[in-house]
C-alpha cells in the first residue's frame, strides 16, 4: 500500500494532481479542501495517500492533512460509499463540519452535498455516530465558538456527562441552551438550565 507520496508539482486541477516521485508521475485525486493548501506547481508537495485496487480499477486519492485520509476512510466504512463518493463529501463539506453533521444528526446538511441522498445521508450518522470519538464530537460541537466559549461549553458538556447524561443528550442539551442564554452565560447558569429541562 502507498501511504504518502513525496516528490514536484506536475499539474494541480481542483480534483487531481500530478506528482513526480523520481521520474514517475502519478496521478492522485484529491478533495477541494487540500486543492487550496497546495503549492505552485514545480514546487515540491508531500501527499497523504490511499491506494485503492479493485479488479477494475487502480486509483490513488490523496490528501495533505491526516484527519481528511481519516474522515474519507470513515466514509468509506459505510456501506454504498465508495471512494468517489467518500472524495465528493469531502469536497462539499470540511473534516469538522461533516463530524458535527454527523454528531447532530443532521441529516438536511449531509444531503446537501452532490451525490449524497437522504437514505444514504441516513446511514452515514447511523454508521459513524460512534465511530467519532468524545473529544472530535466535542469539537464539532463548539465549532465556531471563541476560545472562551468553547471551554465553557466544554465544561458544561462534562459536568452534564458526571450528571449521568449521555454525551449526545449533554450535547445536544448544552447546545440549546446556549442558544437560549447566549455564549456567554457561565458555565453553572448552562447546567442549571439544561437541567431545568
């Protein structure tokens, strides 16, 4: 198995690339997301890789950081998903955005992107809900919050955890509250109130 191939930028197209590794040039497929983290072409590019052998069919699909080969194995763990699919997740939406889709549940935002249907949307959080661990659903979760907020955040999540709440609920329970209180209630007012509910 090719894990990473290190070698010049040949050609860079929003879905593949080119690279020369001593004389060879290879073909990789890769996602939009590491599209806008390559160099000029001529440049020298390392690239995070999974080779992919069928009777059929002999592809490489590249990456430049490890958590988008992690997310685009994943996908490729469920069921109907294969790589070309796995590549278009990828390219609709980031490493973090799909793993709060997931974490949520969010079904509508996961089927937002090309190819991806409810059904199929459906069995990508049926599949990888657990698959995520506490602390990337924890991130996912605080998403776009400051760093002070998420911790408070964090912090509520936890306590709710210690409570006995299962990590979704807690999450889920945490998440509307803060919507209700604004991000910078304390992080005792967040569980006073999630348990209020």
């Amino acid at each position: 198995m090719i894990t990473f191939l290190e070698g010049a930028l040949v050609e860079k197209d929003p879905t593949r690339i080119v690279l020369n590794v001593a004389g060879v040039g290879y073909e990789v497929f890769i996602p939009l997301s590491s599209y806008d983290k390559l160099p000029a072409p001529g440049e020298s590019c390392r690239v995070l890789t999974y080779d992919h052998v069928r009777e059929d069919t002999h592809a490489l699909y590249g990456f430049l950081m490890d958590e988008e080969r992690v997310m685009f194995l994943r996908l490729m763990s469920v069921s109907g998903i294969g790589p070309r699919l796995a590549l278009t997740a990828l390219s609709g939406l980031s490493v973090r955005e799909l793993k709060a889709a997931i974490v949520r549940g969010d079904v509508a935002r996961l089927s937002s992107v090309s190819g991806i249907g409810k059904k199929t949307a459906e069995r990508i959080v049926l599949e990888l809900r657990d698959k995520v661990g506490e602390g990337e659903a924890m991130e996912s979760v605080t998403a776009g919050a400051s760093p002070e907020e998420s911790t408070r955040m964090r912090d509520a999540i936890l306590a709710l955890i210690s409570l006995g709440y299962k990590q979704a609920d807690a999450q889920k329970l945490v998440r509307d509250v803060v919507k209700t209180l604004g991000p910078d209630a304390t992080v005792e007012e967040t569980v006073r109130k999630a348990l209020a509910r």
